[in-house]
C-alpha cells in the first residue's frame, strides 16, 4: 500500500506524509494541522521530527 501525499501550505509541492513537517496554525480562532515540505520548514527554521529523534552521541575520542 502507498503512502499518502500531502501537498506543502507553502510551495505547494507534493511530498509523503512521513517526510512533511507538522506545524500548528491558529486560524479563525482555532489550531489546525498544516504539513510543510523539508524546504519549506528548513527556510523558516522549524526543527523537523527526525532531528528530534535522533540521540546525541557524545564525542569520540581521538587516537594518537
């Protein structure tokens, strides 16, 4: 089964549902969902889901 596509509320590319960023839009008096492309989200410097998740390692240590 194929994923859904979603449209970006900003450029209007078609992108899948797992690689869009959810953001939060007040409108009219109430939330609702808008998705945006990576692009999108990037440009207007909203922190994408994979980010996140991903766990901090620390630092390796150099070999001498």
């Amino acid at each position: 089964m194929r994923e859904r596509r979603i449209k970006c509320d900003s450029c209007g590319r078609t992108t899948p549902r797992h690689k869009a960023a959810p953001i939060f839009k007040k409108q009219f008096g109430e939330l609702r969902k808008v998705y945006l492309c990576i692009a999108c989200a990037k440009h207007r410097g909203i922190k994408l889901h994979e980010a996140k998740r991903r766990v901090k390692q620390p630092p390796r240590r150099r070999r001498r």
